[in-house]
C-alpha cells in the first residue's frame, strides 16, 4: 500500500514540477519598441511576480512529495514495525 501511495506521490510531483515550467514562462512578459533616428530599438523584459511566486510554490511541494515518496519507499528496509529498539 506504501508503494501505491508513492506512486501517487511521484506523479503528482512530476505534475506540480510540470505546471511550475508553465507558470515561470508564463511570468515572462516582452515588449519591443522600435527605434528611431535617434534611438535604436530594444525589447523590454517584464516579469509577473504572482506567477513566479507560484512557479517557487509549486516546485517547494514537488520536492517535498518526491522526498515523501523516496522515505516511503525506503522506510520499509530500514526498520521494520514490532521490533524492539536495542538499548
């Protein structure tokens, strides 16, 4: 059952790592100016911040369900339930 719930785990953080690429390209924002005689042309870069805060968030709980998942995985050989601690 610990397997499974890995699993879902692992998948939801591909998810999340996944919609954080859309949203941090999505906080990039150009704009291009054209120039004149007098001023050459320029592309101007502009970044949402709600978007990149989102994009922070999203990966900051994908990590988190990938290290969940991997103490899931492993928590099964190392220490096994009903054996008593050597003292």
């Amino acid at each position: 059952m610990k397997r499974w719930i890995a699993l879902f785990e692992l998948g939801f953080a591909a998810l999340f790592l996944a919609c954080a690429v859309v949203s941090w390209r999505a906080a990039r924002r150009t704009a291009e100016f054209a120039g004149t005689e007098e001023h050459p042309g320029f592309v101007a870069v502009r970044y949402v911040p709600p978007l990149l805060v989102l994009a922070c968030a999203l990966v900051t709980v994908g990590g988190l369900l990938v290290i969940d998942a991997a103490a899931r995985i492993y928590a099964g050989s190392v220490a096994r339930r009903g054996v008593e601690p050597m003292i």
